[in-house]
C-alpha cells in the first residue's frame, strides 16, 4: 500500500500593500508569519513596517540606492 506524502509545513506569509512617500504602490509584499509575532503586544503593522523597511534596505544595498521611505501600510 503506497503512503500518501505529506505536505510541508513551509514557510507561511502575510501580505501587505505598500505606498511610498514618491507615489509607488508595492501590491502584496510578502512578511514571514514567524516575522509578526504579537506575543509582546506589539501592533500588527508595526511588526510588518519593520520588516519592510528591512528587505527594502536589502533591496536599496544591492541596487546601490537608498531606500525611499514608506508613507502607508495596509494589509492586502
């Protein structure tokens, strides 16, 4: 009798929509469930700001250009 394979438990994400302060929208950007931990009371898009800001200063390092800040973050 052959086993059925289970699925992996992978990585699970949030998405948000991201509006710049020069007018661009970023639709769904992606946040790591493990990244939004409200365990210490911390607010929801406090928690996804933060780690926005963080892959966008990847992004901004690797394209040798800083990174434009974020006026709005709403979840998608």
């Amino acid at each position: 009798m052959a086993q059925n394979k289970s699925k992996s438990k992978g990585v699970r994400f949030r998405s948000f929509n991201v509006t710049y302060e020069d007018g661009t929208l970023s639709s769904n950007r992606r946040v790591p469930v493990e990244q939004l931990d409200q365990s210490f009371g911390d607010n929801l898009l406090d928690l996804a700001l933060a780690a926005i800001k963080a892959q966008d200063s990847v992004i901004a390092e690797r394209s040798k250009q800083r990174p434009i800040k974020i006026k709005t973050i709403v979840e998608a």
